[in-house]
C-alpha cells in the first residue's frame, strides 16, 4: 500500500469517525430535550441529523410529536420507519406503556390502510404493486406480533398474495406496469409511500412538483424540486420521498436507474405516479 493510500485511507476513517460522533451527540441532545419535556426543540435538534434509516432518531421523532399531540405526523414517522424496519418494536427502555399503546394503534392503523390499497392494486390487475404491497403488510403484521388482532387481515392478505402469484406465473412482468413509449423501459413501482401532512398556515389546494432520482436497486438518491410548494414543506416532502421503497425499473428485465417526476398535493398521500422519463 503507497503513501497516498493509506494517508487517503486514515482520512475517509477519520472522517466518518468524526461525523458518526457528530451524530450521536446530536441524538444525545435530542434525548436530553425529550427527557426535559422540550419536544418541540428535540425536533429541532432531530431534524439536523443525516436523512438515515435509523430506529432511535424516528422513534425520538415519534415521541415528540405524540407528546405534542400531533398524532398525524407521528403515524407518518412510524409508517416511514416500518417501511425500513417492519419488525420495530418499541424499546421499554425509553417508551413509556402508554406510548407503547400509541404505537401499537398507529401501527395497526397503518397496516390496515396499507392492506386496502393493497386490495386496490389486486382488483386493478396491478399484479407487481400488489405483491409488493401484500408482502409488505404481512412482514409488518408479523413484526407487530400475535397480539395486533389483525389475524384477520393476515389470514386474507396470504390468500390474495398466492392469488397474485398465480397470475404473475402466467403474466409476463413487464406487463404488469406500462413501459416508457420508445425507451422499452418497465417503469418502477412503488412499494409504499407517505408524504407529511401541510401545516395549519399553507392553503389548500398546493401542489408541487419533485423529480425523485432511483436507482437499480430501487432506492431514491436524490429528490429535486421543480416546483416548490413552500421551502419548509418542501424539505419535510423530501424527506419523506427519500424513504420511498420502489421495484427498480427495467429494460430488458435488468435492473436500471430512473428518475420521475411526481406531483404532490399539500398533505396527500400520492396514489398515482406518473413516469415522464428516464
């Protein structure tokens, strides 16, 4: 190994050293401002962190915003996180039972939201963003354990899973979703998506338009506003677009890169994406 290669090596390793530091007095903060009851500068204070996948900033997140009262951006943090994390349990360590049972009734909430528009893409012959969709709400049940009640919409959610299959074992995938016109391109699907609900001082209707960047394996890596909303919605929308799972697209059944632009109206949750391009 050269000189340059292991002085270009101890760098990268001292830099990300320095920023997971970085993010974890972060997160110690916020956890302090929590326990101090100051949720609103604990968002602050979260808000500031990487745009990561990770269990104890969202569930912190979560926290807050159920202690603020603000229960719908807290069922938007939890469906965000068990899209990443489908087994999430609450730690008792820092949940207290009655939040425990607050989470518990978000999540069931969401999963039986999300089983519905699952049987939306079932009927629709929506072969791909079914099975996506069923697979999904199963592992989330799964995760939720034998005491969500929700044996019922696990018991109907296998059923129209193995229907799903059986069609899919006759349908040839790319038809499942329509192609981009002359580029033979099989647009991506979605696997589930939640966009923040606007606040009390942005008017209805507003929409904006972002330009989502994914790549071959189905994961956004870059969302640029083409038409802006307001700059702090904006931000929270992006966010929450950067958690979006998707089905890459393909071109000739390989996995390829793809961007598209999404409208999104203030406080919706999208429930057709419109591919423009490549």
């Amino acid at each position: 190994m050269t000189r340059l290669v292991a002085s270009s090596l101890a760098l990268a390793l001292m830099l990300g050293s320095t920023t997971a530091a970085v993010a974890q007095e972060t997160l110690d903060k916020a956890r302090a401002l929590y326990e101090a009851a100051s949720y609103d500068e604990a968002l602050s204070v979260l808000a500031k962190l990487p745009d990561a996948d990770e269990v104890e900033p969202s569930e912190y997140r979560i926290l807050c915003l159920l202690a603020l009262q603000k229960k719908d951006q807290a069922q938007l943090e939890l469906d965000a996180l068990l899209l990443t994390h489908p087994r999430y349990q609450p730690d008792t360590a820092r949940v207290s039972p009655g939040a425990r049972a607050q989470i518990e009734k978000m999540r069931a909430a969401g999963i039986r939201r999300r089983f519905d528009e699952a049987r939306v893409s079932v009927d629709a012959g929506e072969n791909r963003a079914a099975l996506l969709r069923l697979t999904r709400v199963i592992d989330q049940i799964d995760g939720a354990g034998p005491r969500s009640g929700l044996d019922d919409i696990r018991a109907i959610a296998g059923t129209l899973k193995m229907l799903v299959e059986a069609r899919l074992g006759t349908i040839a995938p790319v038809s499942a979703t329509p192609a981009v016109e002359s580029l033979g391109v099989v647009a991506p699907v979605p696997i589930a998506a939640t966009i923040p609900f606007a606040s009390a001082d942005l008017a209805a209707p507003s929409a904006g338009q972002f330009e989502l960047a994914i790549d071959e394996h189905g994961v956004v890596t870059a969302v640029d506003v083409k038409v802006s909303v307001n700059s702090s919605y904006d931000d929270r929308v992006g966010k929450a677009l950067r958690r979006i799972r998707f089905q890459p697209a393909t071109s000739a059944g390989s996995p390829v890169a793809y961007k598209w632009t999404l409208v999104v109206k203030a406080g919706e949750i999208p429930s057709l994406f419109t591919p423009t391009s490549r």
